[in-house]
C-alpha cells in the first residue's frame, strides 16, 4: 500500500468502487464471452454449414480488423461520453448482434456431411441452405454480423478503462490489471467452455443467445447501480496521480488529450508493443484456430473433457500471469510498466518454443494444452499491464479510453493479419505447417520486448509529483 494516498484506502470509498468494479468487470466479461464464442464454435459451425478454412479465416480477419479500427475511432467519444454510457450502448449493440448472429441457423435446410478424422476429413456434401446460397456465400453475411458485433465490442474496453481511472491511483493499478486480466479469462472460460455446453445442450445457437441474455442483464445492473466518478458518488475529487493533458491555460479538452496522445513516441512505442502481443495472441492462442488445431491434430471437439480442461487451464495461468506481472510492476518495479512486459514478451518467446517441441516430441493433447496455458500466462500479463494499466497511467482520466483504444487497436489490426495468413497456411500444407507458424511468431515477441525495453525507467508525468 505504500505511496497510495490515504483517501484511497477509505474503507467507504473502496467498498463503493468495489461495487462499481464488480458490475462494470462481470459486463466486460460478458463482452469477452460473446465475442470468444466463436473461437470456441469454429470448428463445429464449419462442421455444420461445410465451410473451409478461408471461410472461417474470414472470420479472424473482420472481427479484429472492424475491432481495431473502432476501438480508434470510437475512443475519443468514450473520452467525451464517459465510460458508463459507452458501456451500456455497446451492451445493446452486443445483444442485437449476438442474437442475429444465431439466427442464421434458421438459414439452415441440411448440415454438411463429413467422413473420416482429423487431418484426413474431407466433405461429402455441403450444407443445404434456405435461398439456394453457398456456405460461403452464407459465411460472408455472418461474418458482416459478427463485424458488428466487433463494432459494439470495441466499447468494452474503452469504457472499463475509462470508468476504473477515475477511481483508481496509479500506484494501484498494476493490482488493477491483474484484476483486468481476471476479467478477460474469465470472459474466454464463458465464451471457450460454457457456450460450447449450452450448444451441446440446446443447439449452436444457444451457444450466442444465452451469452447475450447474460450481458442483457447486466446491462440493467449497470445502469442502475454504477456510476461514472466517485464524485457522482459523493466522494471529494481525488488525485489519481497520473498523465495530466491540458493546454496553455491548463483547460484539458478533448482535442489536447487527443493531440498529446497521437503525437508522442512514448504512446507509439507502447502501441507498437500491443500490436506484438497481437500477433501471438490471435494466431496462436485466441483465435478460432485452436478449437480446429485440436479436433484435426488431436482428435480433441468440445464435447471431450480435454477440450474443457485444456481453456481452463488457459484461464487459470493467465489469471495467475495476471496477479503475478502486477504484482511485480507495483511492488518490485515501483509501478513501472515496462519491465514487466519485457519479462511477459520473453516467456512468450520460450512458451512458442515449448510449444513447437510438444508437437515434435508427441506429447500429443496433453502437452498442447500445457503449452497453451504457459503461452497465456506470459501474454495475459504482458497485455494486462499494457490494456490496463499503461492506459490508465499514461492517459490519465480525461485521455484513459484514448490511449486504451490507440493501444488495443493498434493490437487488433495486427491481429487482423493473422486470419488470412494462418487460413492461407493450413489449406495449402494442412497443420504441420501451422506448427511451423508457432515459430514465426516469435520475431514479433522479440520485436515487441526491444520496443519496451526502452521504456524500462518511464513513469507518467502526472500532478502528483511520481
């Protein structure tokens, strides 16, 4: 606790913030789960509409490249809207596109038919669509869905960020991103193991409408009971200690927040830096790739206990990667961001190698998985401390949902790349060559530690004196 001013630690003041943070994280979670649905889904709704691996790399392209784009556009307006409408309109739009999203299923006649297993699968007949359309002419409506899907997903994390900086001092908020790691495993166990039961259950579609139901709910529990400041809440106006972007006559506006922002090569480095945790995470870990790698490599679908055992793991060690990386920020590195980072792009490098090894050595699905939940816990911490923390610290209350979408963008149109490359890979040569893949990822895991390597001793400039 120590350099945390004591109007922090009014037991009134974080019992409110505790309450404003447990509904604000379970929305945001809510959020992950219906945008990682379809990782998890993705080899089964190939299975179902016959579609190949360049439809689905469809997929991976439009959500994180309508994403990344939004969470630009869209982060000066959370700046200037603040976060808890932000957060409640995303909500609707996440609803109305979830729901459409499943009820393409009704488009369906006769699913595809399919024989033999894993990487000798080959389709005997497509799937029979209402309107006489081809799985991919089906594939490109649904991923035009799912791209606005990604539209009202991009106010999640603006908004979290925006809402938390207000509340938060810098020299909490690597807790913080820990915290903020919790939240996005949290999301990928809902979306990567729970949606695949309730299609296991009620139907494919069940696995995006009863997600949207949730975040329905929570919507209702946001608008009633959060609120955007502690001043809403009846708190004196605290100093949280962090980046200040005002003008001459020291008035911070929009337009200075966003001028400071975009124009310094300290915000670039860090950006440049998430757009490397990008390309590991997407074309390893996230995407939809890994539900395919496991039913064609390993024989492994949703209904097998490994499938399940496997993201929890996932889960858990970035969890642990989380609570570890901040940890060590706040306590070891005096709430400096980027060692740790450094610390996460490294276990990055060495996870993809164990990876590749698993597979060369036949450890079969056990060692993948292990491999997998390693790789989370060095990219769950790296983009915590980066999503979460940085954001907050370098873009201060008024620029915090600015600097968190230069950066989370920034990350997802690098991550777009990943979809046709790994699609294009695995049709042309099948997996052993995605295999491969694992190891061109780690340039950008070197990349990414040399970037914030030269932020080791940066702390922001704020009106606290830090």
């Amino acid at each position: 606790m120590s350099g945390i001013p004591s109007e922090f630690r009014e037991p009134g003041y974080r019992a409110r913030r505790l309450q404003n943070w447990i509904l604000v994280g379970f929305l945001y979670s809510l959020f992950y789960m219906t945008r990682y649905n379809f990782s998890a889904m993705g080899a089964s709704l190939q299975d179902v509409f016959g579609w190949t691996k360049g439809d689905l790399g469809l997929f991976e392209l439009v959500l994180p490249l309508v994403y990344g784009i939004s969470v630009v556009i869209n982060a000066p307006i959370v700046d200037k809207l603040g976060g808890r409408k932000a957060f409640l309109i995303g909500a609707v739009g996440v609803v109305i596109a979830s729901l459409a999203f499943g009820a393409f299923d009704f488009v369906l006649i006769e699913a595809a038919k399919w024989v033999g297993a894993g990487e000798s699968r080959t389709m005997l007949a497509p799937a029979q669509l209402a309107g006489g359309q081809t799985p991919s002419e089906l594939a490109v409506w649904m991923a035009m869905v799912w791209g606005v899907n990604a539209y009202f997903q991009s106010f999640g994390a603006l908004a979290i960020v925006k809402i938390n900086a207000q509340w938060f001092h810098i020299r909490e908020r690597g807790t913080f991103s820990a915290i903020f790691g919790v939240l996005i495993r949290l999301g990928l166990i809902l979306g990567n193991s729970i949606a695949p039961l309730f299609a296991n259950l009620l139907g494919w579609k069940f696995a995006f409408w009863l997600p949207a139901g949730f975040v329905a709910l929570f919507f209702f529990l946001n608008l009633f009971f959060v609120v955007e400041t502690p001043e809403e809440a009846g708190f004196e106006t605290r100093d949280t200690g962090d980046a200040v972007h005002a003008d001459s006559a020291g008035k911070v506006t929009v337009f200075g927040v966003l001028q400071k922002i975009v124009t310094s090569r300290l915000m670039w480095t860090i950006a440049i830096s998430s757009m490397m945790v990008g390309m590991v995470r997407r074309s390893v870990l996230d995407g939809a790739w890994s539900s395919l790698y496991f039913r064609d490599v390993h024989g492994i679908t949703r209904s097998d206990a490994m499938f399940h055992v496997s993201y929890w793991s996932v889960a858990i060690l970035g969890i642990i990667g989380g609570f570890v990386f901040g940890g060590m920020s706040d306590r070891i590195f005096g709430s400096r961001r980027a060692p740790v980072v450094v610390i996460g792009f490294s276990g990055m490098i060495l996870a993809l190698l164990l990876f590749v090894g698993s597979d060369a050595l036949g450890l079969g699905g056990v060692g993948a998985a292990g491999s997998f939940a390693i790789l989370s816990f060095f990219v769950n911490g790296a983009h915590g401390m980066i999503g979460g923390a940085a954001s907050m610290d370098f873009g201060g209350r008024k620029g915090a949902a600015t600097a968190a979408g230069l950066f989370d963008g920034m990350q997802y149109l690098a991550a777009a790349l990943t979809g046709p490359a790994v699609a294009w890979i695995t049709s042309q040569e099948n997996w052993p060559v995605w295999q491969v893949w694992k190891l061109w990822a780690i340039p950008f895991a070197v990349v990414g530690a040399i970037a914030m390597a030269t932020l080791w001793n940066v702390l922001p400039k704020g009106r606290g004196g830090h």
